[in-house]
C-alpha cells in the first residue's frame, strides 16, 4: 500500500464474516468509508473510535482506494 501500512488491514474469515478490519479490532473498513462519506474528518472518526490510531484510518483509506482500482470491479446491482 503506498501510504498506510498494509499490516493494520485484516482479512480474516472468522472475523466479521472476512470483511476487512483493522487489525486488533472489529472495526470494519466499510465503517471508516461510511462515516467519510458521512461528512466526518479523520479527527471526528478517531473521536467515535478512540482505539484507532490515525495510521489506521489512513490505511483503511489506502486499502479501499487500491481495490476500486483492481482490474476487476464488481458493478452494484
């Protein structure tokens, strides 16, 4: 990953049906993109989970970002 640390993203069947998460957590990378989307600044998101570091909301940023740019993308149904 070129700026987050490859290492705090999980991929783990037994952890949130293998969604992605930050590691040591269940906080999944689709909840970080939500509240982005949702109009929260990395501060705000590190407010409502304190456990997180700021490299770990980069990272979730850096991850999502590199799989919108995988050569297969899945449409929405």
């Amino acid at each position: 990953m070129s700026g987050g640390d490859e290492s705090r993203i999980v991929v783990d069947p037994e952890i949130c049906g293998g969604k992605p998460t930050i590691r040591g957590s269940r906080i999944m990378v689709r909840n970080i993109l939500g509240m982005v989307a949702g109009g929260y600044d990395r501060e705000g998101i590190l407010q409502e989970y304190p456990e997180l570091e700021p490299e770990d909301v980069s990272a979730a940023l850096d991850y999502a970002s590199e799989v919108v740019d995988e050569d297969r993308v899945v449409p929405r149904a």
